[in-house]
C-alpha cells in the first residue's frame, strides 16, 4: 500500500507544474502570431496581383484604342485629301497624291490619351479641348503611337509570289542596298555559321527562303523582263550545321524569322534591316507590303536602293561622295515641302531621277550630278508607287499606379488593300451588313433590317459570322497582332 503524499510534497508538484502552462500559452502566442502575419503577406499579395492585373487590363485596352484610332486615322486620309482642294494647285490640277497623315498619329491621337497627349493636341491643332468630355482614360494611364508606313520598305516576301519578276525587283533593291564598297568587309568575313556568304548568296537565300520551290535564286535581276531565274538545286548549307534544319519555302510570318536565313549575323542585320529596334520606322526591310516602294515616304536609303538596282552603272551608285550628294539633296527637297508628298506618281518620280523636271534638275544639274538613265523607264515606274495600302501600328498602353507601371505594347499590322471608302453618312463606319455601311442605305424609322439567313442565333455568329469578320472594312483587315 502507497504513502498517502503528504502536504508539503502537493505543494512542491504544482510548484513544479507553472512552467507548463506558461511554455503553452506562449507556443499558442506564437503560433496565432505566424498565422496572422502569413494571412497579411497573403491578403497583401493577392491585392498587388488584383491591381496588377487590373493595370494590365487597362494598359492593354489603351493600347487596343490607340491601335484602333490609327485604323481609323488612315482610313480617313482620303477625306482629308479631298478637302483639301487647294492642294490641286501644288500639283498642277493633277489628282493630289496621298498625304502622310499617319506620321502625326501621335500627336493627333494624344487627345484621347492623358493630359500630356491633350495639351500636345492643342498645341499642334489650335483646338482649346478643355471642355470637351469623355476624352483620355482613367488616372494616370496613356499610350503613345506609332504607325509604319510598310510600303516605304524592301519586302522580303516577294519571293512568295512565284515569279522572276518579283525576284528580280527583290534582287535589284537587295544589290542596290548593299553594292557601295564600303560595305565589302561585311561580305568577305565568315558569317555566323562559319560560311563566306557574298552578295549574291545572301540575296538567293532571302529569296529561297519564302519561295515555294526547291530551286537556287541567282540574284542576277539585270535582265527586267524577267530574267534571274532558278540556278540549280536550293541550298545545303542549312543541312551541315550543328543543328540542321530546312527552308521554310514558305512566306515570312514576320521580320525576326530572317534571322534564321544564311548570313544574317547581327553586323549585316543592323546594317541593312533592323538599325534601331526600338524604332521601327527606321526599318529597311519588311514583310509586308505591296512590293513596290512609296517613293514619297521611303528613306532616301531605300529609294537610293531601288534606283542603283536597275541602274548599277549610275555615278550616284559607284561614286560614294556623288551618293551622299543624292542622299542630302533628296532629304533636303522633302524639307521643302514640310511633309507634303513630292510626286504625284511613279512616272514623274522616274522622269525626276532621269534629270526631268524642276525637282531633277535641282537634283542633278544644280550639283553636278549625271543623273540616271533606265534600260527601260516603264519597268522602272513598276517598282515605285505613290500609294501605301499596308501599315504596322505599334501601341504602348502605360498605367502609372504609385510607384508601379504597367506598359502593354500591342504590335498590328493592317492591310488596306480592297477596303471601302468610309461613308459620308451619319451612319458610321458601320459593320458588314449593317446600315452605314458603304453601299447600303440606312435604315428609314419603321424599317426592319436583314434577317440572318444561317448560322446559330444572329447573323454575327456561325458561318455568316466568320465570312462577315473577314469582309474588308473601312478601317483595313488585320493581317499581323501580338501584344506583349
């Protein structure tokens, strides 16, 4: 039988017993204090992540209105052509040519962008829009624009139309580009791959990349009516690499897959095709476009390009003082005119450069310069144009929220080409089938419009849905998106 304990050892085993519960009202202390600061940092973080989703949103959908208003900018070009009646005077009562209006979409547009872009706008126009409402987005977001006339550019994918006469125009411009000695080195150093690449080989390979067949492109455009054609089997020279792969034999999907063309090392690449990423209109080469080159908003560089192609033995292509002379001459002409286009079409383009008119005499006899004389002056005019159908619109929407910002860039490529006119009615641009749009009469009070004939529910969905969204509208057909 146990001792009964006595009282003086039931007071020693509680004294004995406090720490206990003083080490577990601690431990639970603790325990609630992690459970409510990792509670914090999360509510915290899901927060930041609301507010950056929420930035982003509003940054993209600036950039998408930015995108947008320069369609319809350029759409409207031709309207502000024919008000301008008096510019018919200019050009001595012929048609006046397109104007560049899209080279100020920025400052035209920032009035639908925050208070910056608004007093930029008032400043250009004269217009006092103080009072105007429903302009700009929410606080501290804005987008700037900028819109690439893709016409003013050497297009890569000439190729994918499937002639030697394209070809040709791609080879003259490419040989025209690159001929000046100056640019010899470039072409007598091993490329990327360990390869000698000359001038001829570079330009097949560009061409050999986006055409359709398996045959080598000579680059040998000297022959206009066609000339230049296949020169044996496709290259190999992809199949030995380290890593082999094949042409596409197919279109350009965009500038950055020339990158994987023969001999397109970053010394070539900033030379002749991209000299300043973050800037777009100084591009030399493209992948879209019509072909021929808008003589009135292409570089000087380009236009020298095209010139020597088809007239290599030229003294502004072999002489490089005679074609800096050209070069500052051509800038300094469209100086004069302060934007306004320089030539009414092609022919008087090629006439200019030929020493005809009032501009090639400025040109050529003024400072001592031969001018040029075309194998034939009509198939010259077919590489110039005076008139851009396809544009590339890059958009930067920016959110400012304390110190965070939020930029979106929307990247779109549009083609004009086959787009109506915008109506002169107050109905709007409209949609494919709906009143305001070109050809259709609006409809009178009472009037009920056309019921869809296919299709699940309304005419906007299914089969009728798709043809309508790939009907050319005023504001051009978008061939290109990214956003990034």
């Amino acid at each position: 039988m146990k001792p009964r304990p006595t009282k003086q050892g039931r007071r020693k085993r509680k004294k004995d017993q406090r720490g206990i519960a003083l080490l577990l009202v601690m431990s639970s202390i603790t325990l609630m204090t992690i459970l409510v600061v990792e509670f914090q940092e999360e509510q915290i973080a899901d927060l930041s992540a609301a507010y950056a989703e929420r930035d982003a949103l509003q940054a993209e959908y600036m950039a998408l209105s930015a995108a947008n208003l320069s369609r319809l900018f350029v759409a409207a070009e031709p309207v502000m052509r024919q008000s301008l009646g008096i510019l018919r005077f200019l050009f001595g009562g012929k048609a006046v040519p397109q104007l560049p209006v899209w080279e100020f979409s920025d400052q035209i547009l920032g009035a639908f962008s925050d208070k910056s872009g608004q007093e930029g706008f008032a400043k250009l126009t004269g217009f006092d829009i103080n009072g105007a409402k429903n302009l700009g987005g929410p606080e501290g977001a804005s987008f700037q624009v900028t819109v690439v006339d893709e016409d003013s550019k050497i297009n890569l994918n000439l190729a994918a139309r499937g002639n030697s006469i394209a070809l040709n125009r791609f080879g003259a411009a490419f040989l025209g580009l690159t001929g000046a000695p100056a640019y010899d080195p470039l072409f007598e150093r091993n490329d990327r791959d360990g390869q000698t690449s000359d001038r001829a080989t570079i330009c097949g390979a560009l061409m050999e990349w986006a055409d359709t067949d398996e045959q080598r492109y000579a680059c040998d455009p000297r022959n206009f009516q066609g000339g230049g054609g296949p020169a044996g089997g496709e290259d190999n020279s992809y199949s030995l690499l380290k890593r082999p792969y094949r042409p596409k034999n197919a279109p350009y999907d965009s500038l950055e897959e020339a990158r994987l063309v023969r001999g397109m090392g970053d010394d070539f690449w900033a030379t002749f095709v991209d000299p300043e990423p973050n800037a777009p209109k100084k591009r030399v080469m493209t992948v879209w476009g019509q072909g021929p080159l808008n003589v009135n908003t292409a570089s000087p560089q380009a236009v020298l390009a095209v010139v020597c192609g088809m007239a290599p033995d030229a003294q502004i292509c072999i002489d490089p003082t005679k074609s800096g002379q050209f070069l500052t001459m051509f800038g300094v002409l469209r100086s004069f005119t302060s934007g306004m286009p320089l030539f009414g079409s092609p022919n008087e383009f090629v006439g200019t450069v030929q020493g005809a008119g009032q501009y090639g005499k400025l040109l050529f006899s003024t400072i001592g310069i031969p001018p040029v004389k075309f194998q034939s002056p009509a198939e010259a005019a077919k590489n110039f144009t005076t008139e851009s159908k396809v544009f590339s619109i890059h958009a930067v929407g920016e959110v400012k929220s304390g110190k965070r910002l939020t930029r979106i860039r929307i990247t779109m490529v549009v083609d004009f080409r086959g787009s109506p006119a915008i109506p002169s009615s107050t109905g709007g641009l409209g949609l494919p089938g709906q009143p305001g749009q070109p050809g259709q009469a609006g409809l009178q009070p009472g009037q009920q419009g056309p019921k869809p004939t296919s299709g699940v529910g309304t005419a906007g969905t299914g089969l009728d849905g798709i043809a309508g969204a790939l009907q050319p509208t005023a504001a051009g057909q978008i061939v290109y998106y990214r956003i990034e």
